[in-house]
C-alpha cells in the first residue's frame, strides 16, 4: 500500500529527543511542524488538537513518555522511575474520550516493569538500569507506531473489501493519514480503492465544529487525486435520499464492551440517518480502541470541549450573541444497533456483542 504523504503525523526523532507532529490546527493553509522537547508541550499538542486521531494521539503520548525519560538526567532510579510516572499521570489525563491514549501509556508502564524486573539480579548500577530503561522506552514507543501502520494496512484491505468501483462513501471528521501513523483507518480503504483503479466518489461532511471533514478529510483526499465533495452535515439525509452514498465510514475513539461506540460529534446522527435509508455504516476501529472494562456508551465519559471554539474560532467575528451559554461535546454515542459493522484489523465484527470482542482482544 502506497502513502499518499512524504511525511508520518507523528514522529520520534532519531536521538529520541524530540517528538515532531504535523500542526493539524494549521492545515489546510500550511504544512507546520512542532518540535516537542517537554511533557508540556506535548500535553498542549494534544489537548489543542495540534496531535489528533486516536490512534496518533496515542502514539504521540507514548512517544512523549519515551522523549521525556529520555531527556531527564539523574543517577538515581528511584528518582528516574518517579519522573517516568510523573510524565505518564501528567500525559494521561490530557484527553477523557480516546482510550488508544491511556492504552498507550498503560503500555508503556509495563515495558518499563517488565524491563527493570528483567535486570540481572546482582545489577547494582542505576545508571546503567536507567540506560536499559531509557532504551527499551523508546523501542516500545517505536513498536507502537510500527504496529499501527500494520493495523492499518490490514483494515484498508477488509474496508476494501466491501468497495466496488465507482461507489459513493460518506465520511464524518477525519480518519486518515493526520489520525494515525500512516495510511488512516475509515480513509485508508479509500485510498487503496483509488489506487486500484476503483474510482471512489466521496462525500465529505465539514463536521462542525471544528471542521476536521473540510480542514483534514478534504485536504488528504484532494492531495491525494480522488474525486471528493465537500458537504455540510445537514446534508446527508438529501444525499442519501437520492442515492448518492453506498456506504457511510468513519473512525472511532472507543468501543464499549456491547458494541456501543463514542466518535466525533455528529456520528450518531448521521448512523440514524443511515438507518432510515439503508446505508450500512461502518465503523473502523484498531482493537486497541476496544475497551471491555467499558460495559456500555452511556459509561463513556464525553469530553466537553470551550465555546469558543463553536462561536469564534474560524470566524473573523462571532456568530453568535455575546455571553450566550454554549454545550459543547466533542463526542457523541453511536448505539451498537445502528452500526452494519466494526472493521478491525483482526475482521470484520458483524454481531456486535461481547462475545465477538472477547475474541479480538
């Protein structure tokens, strides 16, 4: 499979001393890209959404975790570890709803226990126990990412799957290259359908607030030559109504244990639309998204994000009355009954119930 982008949304430079993302606030008018060398930063990145996409979030956390350890400079383990679990506490509340974010750094945390408890028994050298840990933090980071771009791969060819020349697919918010490490799950099928001749017709909704459809969606799949148009997200119902759309696919930040799944605002709006007209939607979710601890949507905690982002953020004045109250979540619950399928990169779930879960993770 073939990137459409000469560069990956999130990095760990070669020293694995700084973490490089793609400033997504900043697309489509430029290419930007931040250089995080503190937690802070990075904590900002991702609660600003300059990192986003639950699996790059995830990523960018891990490699935070890694970078900053590695930066830290103490001959004492017991202060070394200290400051580990500090920058994984700190990183791990900078987003509620994503769960690739805690799964990351709760990754992390084992490789730094499984690493010291693999330490010869005689080791008696903290410096160099910090230098193994420091070590083998970044090599797991780098395995998270490397493992990504394989899921995604193999959810591009099961999404494939389902395509046939010249269908027509809705999108919602952005699930593609900016998300993940790489390719993109709910747009990584897309771009393999395009570059298989298939000749894919997108629709892609702007996703209000935000607009992560008419900033990111519209931007990767215009750079990448496929023939994408930009709607609003009141327009799904007409588009579906005169058979426009074959399939709707989006993303997914977490899966509860029932089948119940928290995405973009919006999501589920658009999944009862579908209902209505027979448009099977599609969920793409890597198995790490799947949280089994969760028994059901309502338990998801949703993040809530300011308002200005809903009233000011892309206008040059605001849209709306001055001191108005704003109710701005920035998920919402898609019940396991609206959704024709969950594509993961180990099959497609069509029951969706714990069962079929359990056998993923």
């Amino acid at each position: 499979m073939k990137s459409v982008f000469p560069y990956d949304s999130v990095e760990l430079s070669p020293s694995g001393r700084e973490v490089v993302v793609i400033d997504q606030t900043q697309l489509p008018g430029q290419e930007r890209f931040l250089h995080l060398v503190t937690a802070e930063q990075v904590f900002y990145a991702i609660t600003r959404l300059k990192v986003r996409g639950a699996a790059a979030i995830g990523i960018a956390a891990a490699f935070g975790l890694a970078m900053c350890v590695n930066r830290y400079r103490t001959r004492s383990l017991q202060a070394f570890e200290k400051e580990f679990l500090r920058v994984k506490h700190y990183l791990y509340i900078s987003r509620p709803t994503a769960v690739n974010l805690m799964w990351a750094l709760d990754r992390m945390e084992r490789c730094f226990y499984s690493t010291l408890q693999g330490l010869p028994a005689d080791e008696t050298d903290d410096r160099h126990a910090i230098e193994v840990l420091r070590n083998a933090l970044i090599a797991e980071s780098r395995a998270i990412k490397a493992e990504d771009v394989k899921m995604c791969e193999a959810i591009s060819q099961l999404g494939f799957s389902l395509l046939r020349p010249g269908c027509g697919i809705l999108t919602h918010c952005n699930a593609g290259h900016l998300a993940t490490s790489k390719f993109g799950t709910a747009l990584g099928p897309i771009y393999l359908a395009q570059q298989q001749g298939y000749s894919p017709r997108v629709y892609c909704d702007e996703t209000r607030p935000l607009l992560q459809g008419a900033r990111l969606t519209a931007y990767e799949l215009s750079k990448a030559g496929i023939d994408v148009k930009l709607v609003c997200d009141n327009m799904a119902a007409t588009l579906m109504a005169q058979g426009k759309i074959d399939f709707v696919f989006v993303g997914c930040d977490r899966v509860a244990a029932n089948g119940d799944v928290a995405n973009k605002i919006g999501t589920n709006g658009v999944a009862i639309i579908a209902k209505y007209y027979k448009v099977p939607l599609y969920v793409f979710a890597p198995t790490s998204t799947i949280d089994l601890d969760c028994p059901k949507g309502e338990s998801i905690v949703l993040e809530e994000r300011p308002s200005f982002e809903m009233t000011d953020l892309f206008f040059s004045k605001p849209i709306a009355p001055k001191g108005v109250q704003v109710y701005n979540p920035a998920f919402d619950i898609t019940p396991a009954s609206l959704i024709s399928g969950i594509i993961t990169e180990k099959g497609i779930i069509r029951p969706r119930d714990v069962k079929n879960l359990r056998k993923l993770k």
